[in-house]
C-alpha cells in the first residue's frame, strides 16, 4: 500500500481546496508506534499557514459555499459519506499504520466517519427557526446561523470519529472549517481533505493545517478571524484553548476526557455485562474519552466479577495494529510512557491480571500489557487520574448509595453506566450519576452517532454528535418587526 493518502504528499496542508506546502518550509516525522519506524515526514504548519487556512475559509463562506442551501450542503456532505465507504481499506490502513489501532478497529471508525456524513448530510436542512407570538403589531421569527470560521483541534485517538463528528456537524449549519490535527495522526485528516473535495465540497470550506499544538494549534486558537473553537483533547490544553478563545470572547466546545464508571450490582445479569465491562477498558488500548477505566461492583458478587474479568485478561494480546490483535501498540512512546508511570504508582495494589505483548511485537514499539487492578481505593491516583492506557482498577461498594458517592467521586463527569434487572434502581440512578450520558444494562451502545455526547466539570462543556451538535455549531439570531 502507498503511505500517501490518496497520493498525495503529507508535507503539505490542505488550503483553499489545494495542496500547500507550509510557509516556513519545515516538518516533521510522523511514527508508526507499531515498530517505532519513520512512516513519513507531515507538513509543520504555523501562523502563517493557520492565517491562510481562515482567509480561505472566509473567501469559502463569501462565495459558493456560503451561497449553498441548506439541502445542497446536506447533500454534499452525504456525497462525501458514500465517497470515504469506496476508501474504506485505505483509510483504515492509513489509521492502523498512524496511530496503531487494531485495524478492525480502524474499519469501525471510517464507518463511524461515513455514517457522520450521512447523519449530518440529512439534517443539514431540518433546524428550523421559530415564530413567537408576541405584542400586536410584531411578527417575530428565530434564523439559525452559521458561527463563520470554525477552528477543530482534535486529538489522536479517534481522528475520523472526530472529524465527523465535528466537522460534520459545523459544516451542515454552513460554517467553513480549519482543522489542526494531531501532530501523531494527520494521514487520515489529509485523505479525508482529499475525499471530501473530490465529492463536491467547495475550496475553502475545509482546510486541514497539521502541526504542533503549540505552533499550529495555538495559532488557530488566537486567531481573530475564528468564531468557534471545537476541541478534544487533555484537561490542561482545553483550559488554555478556553483561556486564548477568551480573548476574542469566542465559544468553545471542549471534551477532555473521564474516568467513567460501570456500576455493577447484585442482581446484574454478569454473563451480559462481563464483555462490557473489559472491553470499555481496552478499546483503543484505553486511549478512548469515555473509556470505562472504573468498575465499581458490589460485594456480593465482586469475587465473581473480578475472577471473570481476570480470566479475560490473561487471554488478552497486544501486538501490531496491523496482527489485529485485541489491543495494539500505545500511540507513541511517550504516551506509553504516561501510562507505565501510572503503572509504576500502581506497585502496592492488587494486580489481578494481566494481559500479555506477543513475542513477535517488534521491540522499538510503543506496547503496554493491559492490567487489572482489584480492591482499589476510591481516592487512589489509578482510580482519579485518566490514565489513557489499558489499564482498569476494580472498586467494591456495599450499597447504592456509596456507590452514587464513588461514582460521583471524581473530577470527571463523561460517561457511566448501571449494571442492573431493578428498573427503579435504574432510574434512581441514571439520575443521581454525574456524566453526559449513562448507559442501562450495555455500555456506549454501538457509539451511535444520534446520541449527544459530551461532560461536565473536567470533562468540558458543549455537547457534539446527534441533533444537539447542530446547536452548538449555530447561532440563534432573534427578528422582531413591527409592521402596526
Ligand atoms: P493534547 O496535548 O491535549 O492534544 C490534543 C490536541 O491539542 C492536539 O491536536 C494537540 O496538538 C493540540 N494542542 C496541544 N497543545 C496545544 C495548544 N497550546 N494550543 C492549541 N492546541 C494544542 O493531548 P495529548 O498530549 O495528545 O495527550 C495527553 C493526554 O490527554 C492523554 O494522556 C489523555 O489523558 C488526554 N487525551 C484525551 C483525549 C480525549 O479524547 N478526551 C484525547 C487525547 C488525549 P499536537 O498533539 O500536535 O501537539
Ligand atoms: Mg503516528
């Protein structure tokens, strides 16, 4: 296969529906974490580049794109959907070989990417404003604008999803998008520039400069010209990103991540809920927002939890994205790094199992061997911190309401979910959970693109994905005319 999406060069940014190579000439190593070799070289965009990325956008939002109605975006960005399921293998190779994901993995996500397109192609026509009744003599109505320019910085553990989820959503309401991927995962967000193109969307009205955060990325966050700022990423970036977008009072869209629960009680049918349980923990090699790196279980059947959940574990094999094994490589050494030092403070506790790194697993790769921890305290830093590994910790509680007090015992608030046949106890306690989704009885449910997902406290603010995101992307403009 050819390491170029699409045959193009990935030291160039994507601007104005062209090919540009970055103003200050330079770039940088893309790695494949699988073997730690040099995949290729990836444009090293900067200021300049950011700022022509936004003219290009405003010359798109002045001109034909702009000038789109809603129902010939909706049908560009389904053209656009149909266009990236003829690259499937493609993109999906590219994904594997960036950022190490299993490539069943990856084929799920350029799936997940088109059905984005597809969902946002048809709503793209279907926010409407409102009349309101008002005082004689007016007549007063409600327009869903596009915010203008929208800046998408996102990160490397899920750039299609990501990408269509953001992207997908912005440019249904009409806004021109300026994407700074990952400097660890740019290849797909270049192919799918390509892609997108190709099927009809206007030049400008999607540029990708890749770089580094805090060249490329903090450029577009400062930018003047930048009316929303869409980011995924860790705690400590989004609060600059929120600091910066301050200045030019500009919203931002922030998801940063969880510590997300299973909650398991008694009466919980185990069988459905034991391959939830490790895989929420394991996708991605935990590298996943709403990974389920907590498992709370009560302690009447937390002996049975935790011997079902380690036998799983010692059957788990990590390996090279490309053996498609349960987990692959971490995206890069220093995020494996991240995670052996949380392993490291995990020294004192109960490892109940671990999975292993097969033998061929090439040794310049970035692999971990995912880990159970049991009896874990509640304040421990393994049951606080995201860890962003494979890596769970297993928590026993004795009734509902300590559970609701672990549960909600972190600084996170994403995703949770409650393992239970009690419909009361559900409901009681899909209430009580602090998370912007909670799942009954299954966890993330398929990831269904319809579904408003996004937290609360340092999990960040806004919702995307689903009809929701549509808001979000949109500005409410009120018209009162009085006419007597
Ligand atoms: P990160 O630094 O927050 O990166 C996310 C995105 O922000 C990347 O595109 C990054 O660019 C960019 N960025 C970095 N500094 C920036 C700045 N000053 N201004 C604007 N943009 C900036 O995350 P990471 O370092 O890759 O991962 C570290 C930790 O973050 C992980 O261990 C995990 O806990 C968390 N994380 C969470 C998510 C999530 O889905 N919520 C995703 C990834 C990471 P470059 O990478 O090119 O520098
Ligand atoms: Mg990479």
């Amino acid at each position: 296969m050819t390491l170029r999406p699409m045959n193009i060069d990935p030291a160039f940014c994507f601007i104005g529906g062209a090919w540009v190579a970055p103003q200050s000439g330079q770039s940088l190593p893309l790695i494949n974490p699988s073997d730690g070799t040099q995949l290729c070289e990836i444009a090293r965009g900067q200021g300049d580049d950011i700022h022509a990325a936004v003219a290009a956008a405003e010359a798109a939002l002045a001109g034909d794109w702009g000038k789109a109605t809603a129902a010939e975006r909706g049908r560009i960005l389904a053209a656009i959907g149909r266009a990236v399921l003829t690259h499937v293998d493609h993109l999906a190779e590219l994904e594997a070989m960036d950022v190490g994901k299993p490539l069943k993995q990856a084929r799920a996500d350029v799936l997940a990417l088109a059905r984005y397109l597809e969902f946002y192609g048809g709503a793209a026509d279907k926010l409407h404003g409102e009349t309101i009744p008002y005082l004689d003599g007016y007549t007063v109505y409600t327009l869903r604008e596009p915010h203008g320019v929208t800046g998408h910085i996102i990160p490397w553990n899920y750039p299609m999803q990501i990408i269509g989820r953001s992207i997908g959503a912005a440019l249904a309401m009409g806004n021109a998008c300026v994407l700074k991927p990952a400097e660890e995962a740019c290849l797909t967000a270049l192919a799918f520039a390509q892609i997108a193109h190709d099927a009809g969307l206007p030049a400008g009205a999607l540029n990708v400069v890749p770089g580094l955060g805090a060249e490329a990325g903090a450029a577009l966050t400062a930018h003047s010209g930048v009316h929303h700022i869409s980011f995924t990423g860790s705690v400590g970036v989004g609060r600059l990103i929120q600091q910066t977008a301050a200045t030019h009072i500009v919203p931002v869209t922030l998801e940063l991540g969880g510590k997300s629960p299973q909650v398991v009680f008694e009466d919980a049918d185990l069988d459905a809920a034991l391959p939830f349980l490790v895989n929420a923990g394991i996708q991605n090699a935990g590298q996943t927002c709403s990974a389920s790196s907590r498992i709370l279980v009560h302690h009447k059947v937390y002996d049975e939890v935790v011997e079902k959940m380690a036998s799983r574990y010692s059957a788990l094999r990590a390996g090279p994205a490309m053996a498609d094994l349960d987990v692959g490589p971490l995206v890069s050494d220093r995020q494996r790094d991240i995670v052996q030092g949380f392993l490291d403070q995990g020294k004192d506790l109960t490892m109940a199992a671990q999975g292993k790194v097969v033998d061929e697993a090439p040794a310049g790769g970035a692999y971990c061997a995912p880990t159970l921890f049991t009896d874990v305290a509640p304040e421990h830093c393994l049951a606080q911190d995201e860890i962003f590994g494979p890596v769970q910790v297993v928590i026993p509680f004795d009734d509902e309401a300590q559970a609701i007090e672990i549960a909600n015992g972190t600084d996170f608030g994403l995703v949770a979910s409650i393992w239970s046949r009690d419909g009361a106890r559900q409901m009681r306690m899909a209430k009580a959970l602090r998370a912007g989704q909670v799942f009954v009885n299954n966890y993330g449910a398929g990831g269904g693109v319809e579904l408003p997902f996004g937290g609360t406290g340092l999990s960040g603010h806004g919702r995307e994905k689903g009809f929701e995101a549509l808001y979000g992307f949109s500005m409410l403009k009120t018209v009162a005319a009085y006419h007597g």
